[in-house]
C-alpha cells in the first residue's frame, strides 16, 4: 500500500465514523418493547419508536402481546407503571 493510498483510506474512515456519529447509525436497534400507559388504557411501543404498535384497554392485554413480540425476537418486555416508571422488567433473549 503506498503512502497516497494509506492517507486517502485513513481519512475515508475518519469521514465515515464522524458520519455514523452524527447520525446515529452505528448503534443498532433494539426490540424492546415497552408496556406504557396511552390516553384511557395501555399500549405496547417498540423501543426507540414514536409510533405505538397495539393499544389496549387493560396493562394484562398490552402486557400479553408485548411477550409474544418479544419472545419471537428474543428481546425484553419493560413494564411501565401508569405514573410512567418502569415497574418490571422480562427478558427473552439468549
């Protein structure tokens, strides 16, 4: 490898770990799913999303479909208590 090359390789990685840094791309995504109080019952959100995946009316439904999710992608169920604090926390994964 000649001195050129090692230089423009050596700032191609510098210029790609800034990058990731700035954008958040270097940390992986979890799927976690959190069980959380939404408007007059309780809902199931993967961690890290705005979006909710299912809502329910009691804690013990939303609580039900955030294991099956979470056994299938070996991954946590992180129960919120209605004040918003986490209350349990299950993990399914290796």
């Amino acid at each position: 490898m000649s001195k050129d090359t090692s230089w423009k390789q050596l700032i191609l990685d510098l210029v790609k770990a800034i990058s990731e840094s700035l954008t958040g791309t270097s940390r992986k995504r979890t799927w976690h799913q959190h069980v959380v109080p939404y408007e007059d019952g309780w809902a199931v959100r993967r961690e890290g999303n705005k979006r909710i995946t299912s809502k329910h009316h009691k804690q013990s439904t939303a609580i039900s479909k955030a294991k099956t999710i979470a056994k299938k992608r070996k991954s946590d169920v992180i129960i919120h208590r209605a004040s918003g604090g986490i209350r349990e926390r299950i993990g399914y994964g290796d």
